[in-house]
C-alpha cells in the first residue's frame, strides 16, 4: 500500500500544482482567506465555473475512454498480498444485508448501465452482465461511450469548439443592452441581437453556422439507444446561454413548446420494442423506453442549437451571410409577410 | 482507494462511520457560520470534477497497478478543509449509493481516508506549512506535491489499519502495507473492478 501509493502521490501533487496554479492566475481570490471579509469586485466566478464544468465533462465524457485498465492501488495491494484479486466478505450477516442493498440502490453499478444479455454478449472482453458489480474491469465509464472511434472525433471536435467560445469568453460586466425577451424567437427583425451584445455575437455568422451543423450531425449520428453518451451535449447550449446573455427561462419555454412533437415521435418505440435493456431497482426498462428517451433528448439538443443559433445571430444575420455562398438573400420587402425561411 | 466491505469487520466500520458522521455535522455546522455564498456554485462544479476525476485511471509504470486522483487537497486548497470535506463526502455517497464504488459499511471508512486526512491533516500541517502566504508558483508545486504524498500515505496507512484491525486474517500488516512489485502474477486482463 504505501509504496505504490506513494507513486500515485507524486502525480495527484503535479495535477494538483498545476490546478492551483490555473486558478490562482485566473482567480486569485479564490484562494486567500479567512473567507469573509473580501472585495466583492470584478465579474463572478463564472469563468473559473465553466472551465471546472467543461474539465468535468471533457474527463468524464472523453478522456476515461482512455483511462487505465489495470487495478487501481488498494486493489493492487490486496492482489499482490492474497494473490486474488478480491476478498470475499462473509456474504451473510452485516455484511449481506449491505451488499444486497446496494445492489437494490446502485442503478449504474461501475459507472455503467446494466445492459441487456444480447448487446453484451457480441461485445467482447465485456462479459458478466448479470454478475452486476464487476462489470468491465476498472474502466469505469466504458460504457458511456458511443462505440466508433469517428464519432468520438465528432464529440470531441464539437468539445474543442466548445473550449474556443470558452475562451473568447468576454470578460466585460454583461451588456445591458443585451437580447431583448421577446425577440428571440422574432425571425423578422434582427434586434438587438444582429447588434451584437457579446462576444458570441461578434463571431462570424457562418462561423456559427457551421458549429451548430456539426453539434446538431454529432447529436444525431448517435445509436438510437444512445442515453448517457448524450449528456455531454448539454453543456453546449449550457454554456452558449451563458456567454450569449440569453434568457435562460424564455428559451426553456420555447424548447418545451417543441417538445410534444418529439414525445409523439418516439411513444410508439415502447409499443413495439419491450426487450428488457436496463433494470433500475425493481423495475424493467425496455429498450423502446430507452429509445424513446433517447429521441426526446435528441430533440431538445437540436432544437435548442437552432434556436441558440437564431439567438446569438438573428435570424436575418446567419440568413444573410449565406448570399456570400451563393444562396439568395431574403429581401426587406417579405418581412411583412409570413415568414422568411425560405431564402435560401 | 475506495475500500470494499469485504475488508472491514462490522465493529470497525461502524466506529469509522461515526468518526465520519461527526467530522460532517462539523464541518456543516462551520460551513453554514462562516461560508463565502460565492463558494457554493464552486463547491458544487468542484464536486462534478472530483467525481469526472476519479474515473480516471492513470497507469503507474512498471508495476501494472494504476490510481486516480483522490481529490481531496486540491478542494481543500481552493475551499478550505470544511467546505471540502462535504464535498468528498457527498461526492463519496453518490459513488458508493449509486455507482457501487466502494462498500456502504466502508463509507465511513472511506470518507475518512479520502476526506479527513487531506482536509484536516495534510493541509494545515503540510501545504500550509510549505506554501507560506502569497506562495510563488514553485513553492505550490512542492507544497502540493508533498502535501498530496502525505496524505496519500496516511490514507493508505489507514486502510491497512483497519483492515488489519478489522481481522481480516488474508492481508496481513507486513506484507499488506509493502507488496513486492512483481508482473508474475498478475495477468493483467483478469483485473476486476471494485
């Protein structure tokens, strides 16, 4: 145990030199106590939030897909001394009535959903479903992984986007003037937003165009049982309200008013696909559930990447920008009539 | 580092689970009394961190073992011992509530190794000893690292102490705290996680 976690030590000191270090570049006041008494000068802490948040994701979502195999080193030690790779506890008593009881509670046991027999079985190395606790080995978060290495690409382009916004994160106190509540949605007029209230607004049109399509393709090219793989997504639009000073509580609104449509799509998944894919407790959970979870969530990224889209840009700014590429440019004159999304 | 039940008698994991429960109604005590509001939405991003952290295998080479990071002095650095004992407390409940990671009678055991004594040992007597006011960035490097050695080991050490004094007869003291490093043994595919 301690010379082998002496090692781990050395590297947990570096990792959290390194962090400190950041952060006290970033945020010297973070650091300094007594806690109390401080200037509260300066933008909050959103910076500092948001670059922990994508650290988060970005570990959790990509990198464990690399992480190490091997046992961590209170399991090494315990093998090297017994030479098994587990203890056995007693199995009755105490220790009986625990275990069964986190098998009741733990619904992702090793960070990973208890997948359907068949799926696991065509997947080799990751056997042991049923026997829940040891599922594939110390990899904890294999299995929120989408399988092909393309669409790991795509995830992690849109995340390298995603850190590029982050910097260029604006560090002025947040315009006053940014998007008026009412014209988020209102296609017809460039508003406040074509004046560009942030740094996200500043961003070339196309620019923006283009980040979007590629969030929206990734989001979609997912296997139609994709659940966890999907929540990394999130911080997209998490992070594009935040840096655009959108209006977080008008924008759920709107996305909601889509999402009746999306339900209707996907509530006839259950009907025809019972197979049982993941148990939580007590309770089966067929894989038609799991799909139709799936398409709601898919639903709510897409939607909510065009509408951010609309919304840092104007609808008539990204429209616009298209008549550089040849598409035609809506004219004033049919902005009294209906609509104009059918420039281009 | 996360310990399974196997390795605890009931006696020793219930002493650990009081020592833990109290070192809690502590900390939140002197949390809700002295807190910066700001910190929370820190604590609560710093939690998500250290859970997304902690999956993170790192090999160690040459030994065929590997180890995550633990967490507890980079919280306690940016939050202050109370603050980031809850944090690995809570981020410790959840693992083991829900994930299985780490036993339900070894939660006591493990908030103590993982949380106290980063926060309430290393800290005060190591990187704060170290690193001084106003530290320069080599004297953090150094400070952390001997800060994060030092309460690694004392965290090993503890687990070794209450297995042993768990009773559990298949680890003994000697050979338990001091395994040789040799790759005979241990094919590395059969690993299984706990």
């Amino acid at each position: 145990m301690q010379p082998i976690h002496l090692a781990i030590g050395i590297v947990e000191g570096v990792v959290t030199a390194a962090v400190v270090t950041f952060v006290r570049k970033a945020r010297p006041e973070i650091l300094q106590e007594p806690a109390g008494a401080r200037p509260v000068a300066g933008p909050p802490l959103r910076n500092v939030l948001l670059a922990f948040l994508a650290a988060a994701v970005l570990t959790g979502g990509v990198v464990s897909w690399f992480a190490s195999d091997d046992p961590d080193g209170l399991e090494w030690a315990i093998a090297k001394t017994t030479g098994k790779e587990k203890v056995t506890g007693p199995g009755h008593g105490v220790h009986g009535m625990l275990t069964a009881l986190q098998e009741k509670i733990a619904f992702l046991p090793d960070y990973s959903f208890r997948k359907r027999a068949k799926r696991k079985a065509t997947v080799p190395g990751r056997k042991g479903v049923r026997s829940r606790r040891k599922a594939p080995g110390r990899r904890k978060g294999a299995n929120w992984a989408p399988a092909s290495p393309d669409r790991r690409g795509l995830i992690t382009l849109a995340l390298v986007f995603l850190a590029g916004f982050l910097l260029k994160g604006d560090r002025r106190p947040p315009d006053p003037d940014g998007l008026d509540r009412r014209t988020i949605l209102d296609f017809k007029t460039p508003g406040p937003a074509g004046q560009g209230g942030t740094s996200l607004h500043r961003i070339d049109a196309r620019a923006k165009v283009v980040v979007a399509l590629v969030f929206i393709l990734s989001v979609v090219s997912f296997d139609r049982y994709a659940l966890t793989a999907l929540l990394p997504f999130f911080l997209y639009p998490a992070v594009v309200l935040a840096l655009g000073n959108l209006p977080a509580d008008y924008f759920v609104r709107k996305v909601a008013l889509f999402l009746p449509f999306a339900v209707a799509v996907g509530m006839l998944n259950p009907i025809f696909d019972r197979e049982v894919m993941i148990r939580i407790g007590p309770f089966d959970i067929s894989g038609g559930w799991v799909s139709c979870a799936s398409i709601v969530v898919r639903a709510i990224l897409t939607i909510s990447a065009a509408l951010l889209l609309v919304g840092v840009t104007g609808f008539r700014r990204s429209a616009a920008r298209w008549s550089v590429w040849g598409c035609r440019r809506p004219s004033r004159s049919s902005s009294s009539s209906s609509t104009a999304t059918s420039s281009c | 580092m996360h310990m399974a039940d196997a390795l605890l008698s009931p006696a020793v994991g219930g002493a650990l689970w009081a020592a833990s429960s109290g070192a809690i109604a502590h900390c939140s005590a002197k949390v809700r009394r002295d807190l910066d509001d700001r910190k929370v939405p820190l604590m609560g991003v710093l939690g998500a961190f250290l859970f997304a952290a902690q999956m993170i295998n790192f090999s160690i080479p040459g030994t065929g073992s590997s180890g995550h990071l633990g967490g507890g002095l980079l919280l306690t650095i940016l939050l202050g011992p109370h603050a980031a004992f809850l944090t690995i407390a809570s981020v410790l409940v959840v693992q083991a509530l829900f994930f299985a990671d780490g036993g339900l009678l070894a939660l006591g055991c493990n908030i103590f190794n993982l949380g106290f004594f980063p926060a309430f040992v290393a800290y005060p007597c190591v990187y704060r000893k170290i690193a001084g006011d106003g530290p320069g960035r080599a004297r953090i490097t150094v400070a952390a690292i001997a800060a994060a050695v030092a309460g690694l080991q004392l965290g090993a050490l503890s687990v070794v102490l209450e297995t042993v004094s768990s009773g559990i007869t298949s680890l003994p003291f000697s050979t338990f705290r001091r395994p040789q490093c040799s790759r005979s043994t241990s094919p590395s595919g059969s690993w299984k996680g706990s």
